[in-house]
C-alpha cells in the first residue's frame, strides 16, 4: 500500500517542483534530502557554469542548517576527464569526495581508465572514511559475490533508507580489458535479477525507502541495460539515481512507480530530492550553478582548499602555451567524432601515426606503418581557434593510453571497421577516425549480429562488407588478404570497445608513448606548432551515405540480369 499512496503523489509532487524550489523552505525539519551528482568526469574547480566540489559541500551544509536530515550520493564517472584528475591518474578524486562528505557511491566505467589499482587507491580513500561503495552486479570473477558493497541501509527517526548500487556491463568493453581481467559485470537479465534480489533484502530489512544509485543511462546504444529497461522488470524502487548517459531530468521522470532522475554531467547541476518522511512523497529538482551562485552563493571553504592546492600545481605544470591552431577543431560527439569524420578526428589518428613511424625508425624496426585508427570515444573535447597549451591536448586525450602497433589483415580491417560503425548514424564511442585509411559506409544497409565477441557487449559483423566498402590502405588499393600495420591505441589493442578483432592479428606491440604525449610531439615537432589549412575540416577520409545500394545478379546461364537493391 505505501508504494501505491507515494506513487500517485510523485506526479503531483514533480508538477510542484517546478513551481516551488526546495531552496525556497526555510524550516525543513522532518525531511530528508537526497542530493546527487553524476558524470563529474573532474570538474571540481568551481566556475560560472561548474558547481564545482566546494559547491557541492556547501549545498549540503546549506540543507543540514535548514534543518533537513541530508544524503549525499554519486552516480560514477567521478575520476576522469579533466586535468586536475588525470594528473593523479584519477586517485585525488576519493579526497575530494570524503571532504564533501558524500554517504555513498557506485562506480562509473571510467572509474577503471587508470587501472585496476588506482580505483583501489580511491575505494580505500572513501572506505576508511565511512563513504560506502555500493555496486551489487560488478562480481569478482567466476563468483557471485561483489567486489565492494552491494547495499546499504541510513535511518532517520525511525525511518530506513535502503541503497544498492548497479554498474553497466558496457565498462567491460571500454576500458583496457586487462583492467577488467579479475571481475565480471552482472548484464541484462542477470543484472535484473539482482536487482531484485537487492529490493527484496531491502524490503525484508524494514525499508521504508529504496534508491538505486545506478550507471546504467538512458543512449540507444545501451538497450536492453539501461535504467529504463531495468525498471520496467524490477518493480519495488521507489527513486533510480542515474548516470552515464549524461542525461538531463530535471523534475525527474516516472518509469512505472520508480522516480528516475539524472543531473546531466560536469557539476553544471546538482540532484536534489526531498522526501517527506512523515507524508512519504519525493519531489526532484535540479539545482543549477546560476540557481546555487543565487541561493546558496558560498563555498565550503575546507573542500575549496583541498581542490585549489591541486589545481595551482596542475595549472604550474600543464600552463606553457606550446603553438596555436588557426581553425576550431571539432570533438564533440554527436554529430562528431562519434558519428563522423572531424578535422580533430583526422588530427588524433594523424598523431598516433606520426609517432609509430618515428618510433619504428629509431627502434629499427622491420615495419611499415600503414595506417592508424582512434576510437571516437577516446576524443573528450574541441580545441577552440587559437593558442594551445599543454593542459588542452592533454585534455582530449586524457585517459593515458598508449599507442600501439597492431598487424592485420585486410579481412579483419573491415571487420574492425564494420563492427564499429553497427549503429551509425548513432553515436558510439567505437567509431573509427582514421589515418592512411579511406573507407565508405552505407548506412541504408542494415547491420547484422554475427557471433557476440567473448567478455564483450558487442558483436561481430555477420556479413563484413554489406554496410562499409574500403578503397585504400596507406596510399594503395585495399586487399583483403593483405597485412596491415595499424596505429591505435594500447586499449584498441586489447580488445577494446568494438574492436576485439584486433587481437586476433598477427603481431601487437606497445610503444609505451602515452597518446596525449604523441599529441603533443606531433603538434610541436610534426607541425610546427601551428594548425593550420590541412585541419580546416575533415579531410574526406570516410564517405558516409544512405543511397540504396543496386547489385546486378545474373541468372539464367547468363542470359538475363537483374537487379538486387540492398537497403532503404
């Protein structure tokens, strides 16, 4: 009966939100706020659109002196994306996180970029400080057990809170498989399952309410794990705390009897979720910088501390300005690097190419380097027209990869290149920028499951060839029978994303050249430290089109000819 009586007032209750902020009370005695964040991805350091973590702090602070019982929780993607956190591989964040006193977490993929052991680093951090690390389907390998906590249970004045975390699957296939070597991710239906499970042991402890922190997301790409598949099989949850797909819901959005609400991403917003204890009703709202500069208007000054002795030592060691690019170049991901040719997305390959063939010649290696291809995703952000300083390239490659050497054929190029082009026009975080390589995809032909690739969310062509054609391999007619000398990056390499096919090449190797690093010399020492016409826009690498495709089949003893159309 409760979660019948909270489900008909949550529509009410968000219709409300909008019409009377939460920071309007001034007397909140008797009610529970649950604020949340998601996909800070390092913006920590406050700023006119960034709430930053001292301002993170300072809304909880403001909500205990209004005398509301107060939760912090997180929804993964915390150590990764911006300077001040790759500097440290990411193991600051969990410093950051205790001082704000968040209360509990789960992880994001991009926890893992750094390694296995730089998120131990941080869990240990957040452990011995009493912030629970909650994600019930990410299993240490080959068992059923979670590798941190799976759920936990708050109570205020007789009312229990029960909060379990979810991880997606689809960290498996974008971090560096050898990072995900010792654990299992839990998907799909087995991830349901223990969902369930987790609101059943909730419900059986006297919960009265029951959040998810998950990381699941709402992208096309993640049907079939996302928030909202899993809500529609699981019921029982009365709040669903989302990430990963950096959506924004403000007001939240009902899926079932579950309220579902995401902050978007980068500390623009923080979640806010008032639950009154005594009436057993939510209500969700977002509260933006300019609504935190208004409302709130202060920073804990502890926090502030602790992240400004990071950046003045990042800002010291990553301020040279080293050139300038004449043009802006183009990292955004949709449209962009994750559904078409970029000029940045020709820059970044360029340099991965750049640096094996340098690296070929001064290790006098018998090798030719074709070619080279950069994963979209791997590409965090723009470059703006102007100078550029060792702090912006590192920014759009900030995950400290390595660029690698992979020997293929021309067979498992198409395959690479097919597989990691199955949903465009869709963005995906697979999509091949490509250096020394001229390709074109139809997009009118539909992509068809072959077998799904081992330890992967992803599957392999059934039929290699149908939606992408290439023309050319380092200047020369591709063949499929041909090996090719491809540079990537070590995570590519591994098995990556979509391009698990790269291991089965003949010959891989790690230059060890960090990619940001590549980037770096290729711009300085390839360029001359300056961008200019050749990066005015994309280059005409990768032909994208939807045209039918017309085949001629002759039948009949070749008497007669017809025509087969494949496509729209």
């Amino acid at each position: 009966m409760r979660r019948k009586v909270l489900a008909l007032i949550l529509s009410l209750a968000m219709v409300l939100s909008m019409a009377v902020p939460a920071m309007a009370a001034e007397d909140m005695s008797g009610k529970l706020v649950i604020l949340h964040t998601n996909d800070m991805h390092g913006y920590y350091e406050a700023g006119e659109e960034c709430i930053g973590m001292a301002g993170v702090a300072a809304i909880k602070d403001h909500y205990e002196a209004l005398g509301a019982d107060v939760l912090l929780f997180d929804g993964g993607d915390f150590s990764q994306g911006q300077s001040l956190v790759n500097y440290y591989k990411g193991t600051n964040v969990g410093e950051y996180m205790v001082s704000a006193g968040y209360d509990a977490i789960t992880l994001g993929n991009h926890e893992l970029d750094y390694g296995f052991d730089a998120l131990l680093q941080n869990v240990a951090t957040l452990d011995a400080a009493g912030v629970k690390v909650l994600s019930a389907n990410f299993l240490k390998k080959g068992t059923t057990e979670p590798y941190f906590g799976d759920n936990t249970v708050f109570e205020f004045d007789g009312v229990k809170v029960g909060v379990f975390g979810l991880e997606t699957a689809e960290t498996l296939t974008k971090v560096n498989p050898e990072y995900v070597k010792d654990i299992e991710i839990a998907d799909k239906a087995e991830m349901f399952a223990i969902a369930e499970a987790q609101v059943k042991e909730l419900e059986a402890a006297g919960c009265d309410l029951i959040v998810a922190i998950g990381h699941l997301g709402v992208d096309a790409e993640s049907t079939g794990r996302r928030s909202t598949d899993l809500l529609e099989a699981v019921k029982g949850i009365d709040l669903f705390i989302d990430g990963h797909s950096h959506t924004v819901m403000d007001g939240g959005q009902m899926v079932g009897e579950t309220l579902v609400t995401s902050t978007g991403s980068y500390l623009s917003n923080v979640g806010v979720v008032v639950y009154d204890k005594a009436a057993a009703t939510l209500e969700a709202s977002l509260m933006s910088a300019a609504e935190f500069a208004a409302e709130v208007g202060k920073y804990d000054e502890a926090t502030a501390a602790v992240v400004g002795a990071d950046v003045a030592e990042v800002k010291a060691a990553y301020a040279a300005i080293i050139g300038t690019t004449l043009h802006d170049l183009n990292g955004n991901k949709a449209p962009g690097v994750r559904t078409e040719e970029t000029n940045l997305g020709d820059f970044g390959p360029d340099a991965y190419v750049y640096a094996a063939k340098k690296y070929v010649e001064e290790m006098g290696m018998d090798i030719v380097v074709d070619g080279g291809i950069q994963n979209g995703g791997g590409i965090r952000a723009s470059i703006p027209a102007g100078e550029i300083s060792m702090d912006t390239l590192v920014t759009v490659f900030p995950f400290g990869n390595t660029v690698a050497l992979v020997t293929i054929t021309g067979e498992q190029l198409l395959e690479a290149l097919e597989a990691s082009t199955f949903c465009t026009p869709e963005a995906v975080g697979g999509f091949p920028q490509v250096s020394g390589i001229k390709f074109t995809l139809n997009t009118s032909v539909p992509f068809e499951n072959g077998e799904q690739y081992p330890d992967s969310t992803y599957y392999a062509p059934a039929n290699p060839g149908s939606r992408v054609t290439i023309e050319s391999v380092g200047g020369k007619a591709w063949k499929a029978d041909a090996e090719y000398t491809i540079a990537v990056n070590n995570f590519m390499a591994a098995g990556g994303d979509t391009f698990y096919v790269l291991k089965e090449g003949s010959f891989s190797y790690d230059t060890e050249i960090v990619d940001s690093e590549a980037l770096i010399d290729y711009f300085v020492n390839g360029l001359g430290g300056v961008i200019g016409d050749e990066y005015a826009a994309p280059q005409g690498r990768i032909t994208i089109t939807d045209k039918p495709v017309v085949k001629p089949v002759t039948v009949a003893n070749g008497l007669v000819t017809i025509y087969q159309i494949y496509g729209k």
